[in-house]
C-alpha cells in the first residue's frame, strides 16, 4: 500500500454568529472529531467551506475523497415537499455547495461519503426523497445516542462491516424514496435505512446515518481512504 496519504475534503458548517475571543463573527466551521477521524483512518483532511457551486468540479477534481458532514435538515423544496413544522431553518448556502461537491464526486468517480446529513443529501441528489421527522433516533437534545444497525449482505457496507454494531446516533430525519441507482445497505431494528450507496462498478459513494466521527470504529473512515488511494 502507498505511504501518501490522501487528501479527503470535509464539508463544512456556515455560521452566521460565532464567538472567537472577544469577536462575534461569521465562520466556516467543522467539529474537531470530523478531521481527526479521516486523520485517524490515514488521511490527510481539508475543509472546505461553502462557495460557489459552480467551482465545485474544480475543487473536487484537486481531492482523492470527499466526504458530506452532518448538520443542519435539507431544505424540502429540493426534493419537492412541502416544509414541515418539524423541519430546521434552511442552509441554503450549503445546500447549494453540497449538492454541488456531490454531483462533481459522482461525475469524476472520486469517493464520497455521506454522514447523516451528508447521506440524505446523497440521496436527494439522486432524486430521492426524505422523512422529515422521525422519532427516537434523537433521545436527548444535543447529546449523542446510540442505536445497533444490521449490515445488508453482498453490498458495500456490509463488507466492510459484515456484522451488526451498535453506532452514535443524533437525527431526527431519515431516507424516505431512495434515489435513482442507490441501494439500502443497513438497517435500524425499526427498518430506517441507516446506510446507502451505490452497487460495486458504479463507483464508490457510501452514506451513513449515523455519526462515525463520535465513535472509535475507524472501518468506514478507513474504506473511504483506501478507495481514494
């Protein structure tokens, strides 16, 4: 295997208030744990907070591996629902990029991986659809939980995790029509589509519900780096 390590790109958050020292100021951010993960799996990680989305091939085509960060709910116009109640503020900025970052992953063939918002954009991209609300997969405002997920056997995922494992959970939004060419590839015990991705030969693109960054079990990290190498 090679020495180089791979340039992952990380999606990141745009906040419009945050406090740096005695600043209150706008800032392109990413929890530590996210960096530290693809770090940890042999990567080398770059943020890449939202721009233009028409730069988006230019930018991928300069990664080995990308991946889709977790935060805030998709906005429902993109796939063509009406806003529930229940459903968080938009991120338009980051919808704008992210879908962008995706489109230019799948068209260039570079790995992608989606985490929990990073999957349901996967698979609004490829024109599926999303639960707005679900219930007890959010136990506790702002603290993680956890839940085990049953592998799919022959697919990806369940390759590179053949066995059922308890994960660290934080959503409140799940996978509703998959998208065109995806596959569910693990499941919650109440049938939620916990992993997606498209068949082997049609490139690599792997989404999780779940947080892997808040966990110590690197597999999937690792996978993706492995695919960029």
């Amino acid at each position: 295997m090679s020495d180089v390590r791979p340039l992952i790109g990380v999606s990141t958050y745009l906040e419009t208030r945050t406090r740096w020292g005695v600043w209150t100021l706008e800032a392109a951010l990413l929890p530590s744990a996210y960096p530290r993960l693809v770090q940890g799996a042999g990567g080398l990680a770059a943020m890449l907070p939202p721009d233009d989305p028409g730069h988006a091939a230019r930018v991928v085509g300069r990664l080995d591996g990308l991946v889709i960060a977790g935060g805030p709910d998709v906005d429902p116009a993109r796939y063509g629902a009406e806003r529930s109640p229940r459903t968080g503020p938009p991120a338009p900025e980051r919808d704008a990029w992210e879908l962008a970052l995706i489109g230019a992953a799948l068209a260039a063939g570079v790995p992608l991986l989606g985490i929990c918002r990073g999957m349901q954009l996967l698979n609004v991209a490829l024109g599926g659809t999303l639960v707005q609300h679900l219930e007890g997969h959010a136990e506790v405002v702002g603290v993680f939980g956890g839940h085990p997920v049953r592998p799919v056997p022959g697919t990806v995922y369940g390759g590179i995790v053949p066995e059922e494992v308890l994960v660290p959970t934080y959503h409140h939004q799940a996978v509703e029509r998959l998208g065109a060419g995806l596959v569910a590839s693990a499941h919650a015990a109440d049938g939620t589509v916990e992993a997606l991705e498209l068949p082997p030969g049609e490139g690599w693109a792997l989404g999780v519900q779940w947080h892997p960054e808040m966990g110590e079990d690197l597999r999937v990290m690792r996978a993706l780096v492995a695919a960029a190498r």
